[in-house]
C-alpha cells in the first residue's frame, strides 16, 4: 500500500482545523440526527465523532466536505481505510456473515 507522505505540521495543521470544525455550529446540526454516516446506527449525538472520509494521513484534509459523523465503532474500524478500502472491507464482513 502506497501512501502519501504528509508532514508533521500539515497532520498538527490539519488536526487543528477538526478541533474548531467540532465546536462549530455546523458541526453541531451534522450530529444533531445522531445517525452514523456509515452504518447508519443511531448514536446520541455527543458520543457521534468526526470522521475524515480521506484521512489526514492520505492526504485529506479537515474541510467539511471530508468531514463526517461516525460512530466509534466506525470510526476505529475505519482508521486510515480510503473509502474504496472501506467499501470493500464492509462487503467482506457483510459475505462473512452469510
């Protein structure tokens, strides 16, 4: 697996902006359903975390357009995972299961 080499300060930088984007108002009406963008569990609002569809370390960016509410379950499960690598990790559990 290739990955992007991305600074200290870019991650420090980036990290900084989801700090502020979680006391927005913005942030606050994306969790207000308490749905998981996931799993679509649903979750009291305040355990909801901020999720970067393209994590920080493979180039995304703290932006609200890369910026989604996930459970923890998720979120941890998820951890670096592109949303390709997602997909394809949920359609392994989901033929597991069967």
């Amino acid at each position: 697996m290739t990955w992007l080499e991305v600074s200290e300060e870019t991650l420090r930088r980036e990290r900084a902006k989801a700090r502020e984007l979680r006391g927005s108002q913005w942030w606050r009406n994306r969790i207000a359903s308490g749905i998981c963008h996931y799993c679509g569990a649903l979750v009291p609002p305040k355990e909801l975390t901020l999720d970067h569809i393209v994590p920080l370390v493979r180039g995304g960016r703290s932006s609200k357009g890369n910026c989604v509410p996930a459970c923890k379950t998720c979120n941890s499960a998820k951890q670096s995972l592109l949303p390709l690598e997602w997909e394809a990790h949920l359609e392994r559990l989901k033929r597991d299961q069967s």
